[in-house]
C-alpha cells in the first residue's frame, strides 16, 4: 500500500502533489473583490433581475468585468 499526500488550495479546491504549487495557486487567486458596476437588461427581454455583466475591482485597484 503506498500513502499519498497531497496539497489543498483552500480557494478553489485543486490538489496538489508539490506544497510550492498549492502556495502559488493560493496566492493567485483575486480574494478581497469588491462590485464596482453591474449592467442589467431591461425587465421585458430579461426577468431574472440578473446582472448581464458585472465589473469587480480588486483591493489593489485592478478591474475586470464578466459578462454572462
């Protein structure tokens, strides 16, 4: 029987054989988010009340929107 031990990125989940790759995919995730904007359609051609796109800024000024 062989043990295997592997790493944890507590952000997304993914596992890792080598603890260094766990620690750089951990810090490559954009934590501390915060909505600058959201863009919606008009309630007669969307009545989810879902955003269409939404842009995020990070804590350090970045910006990115997504659109769905």
């Amino acid at each position: 029987m062989k043990e295997k031990k592997l790493y944890t990125c507590e952000i997304c989940h993914t596992d890792y054989a080598e603890k260094f790759a766990c620690k750089q995919c951990e810090q490559n995730h954009k934590t501390n988010l915060a909505i600058k904007g959201m863009r919606f359609k008009p309630m007669t051609v969307d009545e989810s009340g879902f955003p269409i796109s939404i842009t995020v800024v990070t804590d350090k000024g970045l910006e990115k929107v997504y659109h769905f």
